[in-house]
C-alpha cells in the first residue's frame, strides 16, 4: 500500500518549525531528509524513523517495524500529533545521522 500525499502534507506541516525538511517520493513512498540527511521516511501512512542511539532514547518504547519486505527494521513514530515532539525527536537525531555520499560523476 502506498503512503497518501495526504499524509505526507500532514507531516511536514508538523515538522514545519525545522529549515530545510524535504522529501523525495520512492516507489509510492516518501525519503524524510533533514538539512540533507536521511531521517526515515513515510512508509503505509507511517512515520519511521532509523534506529539510532539518540532515536533510540528518544522513544524508548517505540515499536520495531519494517517499512517493506527486505528492508531494515526502522523505529514506528507513533506521536505525530505533537509538533514539539517531532522537532526534538529531529533535532536529536541530526548530529548523528551519517553525511550522504556525494555521487561520483563519470
């Protein structure tokens, strides 16, 4: 099942204290970058987020989910009717995040 614009519009309009949240569009689903790193995505209508040690402690009870068959369990972000939450819980996560590999050109 793929994610609803809908519900992409309703989470970025949570997230939209934070500067430079954007999104590309995968396969029905949606890439949540923050200030050009990945943060998780949008996958069935759900916010999962990488499982990292500040994610982590953030939301210590949050449920581990697959976001589709074959991938990496991400954390469920099961609070995003609470803005503060979401750009804490982004906030925490950034410094952690990995770099993108920049694309090498042929």
């Amino acid at each position: 099942m793929a994610s609803s614009k809908e519900y992409l519009k309703f989470i970025l309009g949570q997230l939209a204290e934070l500067d430079e949240i954007t999104y590309r569009a995968m396969m029905g689903e949606y890439i949540i970058y923050y200030r050009g790193k990945i943060v998780g995505g949008i996958y069935d209508d759900r916010l999962l987020v990488k499982p990292i040690k500040s994610s982590i402690s953030y939301i210590p009870k949050a449920a581990y989910e697959l976001p589709y068959d074959g991938a990496k369990e991400m954390l469920l972000v099961e609070d995003v009717d609470n803005k503060e939450f979401l750009t804490g819980l982004f906030n925490a996560m950034y410094d952690e995040l990995p770099t993108p590999k920049s694309k090498q050109k042929k």
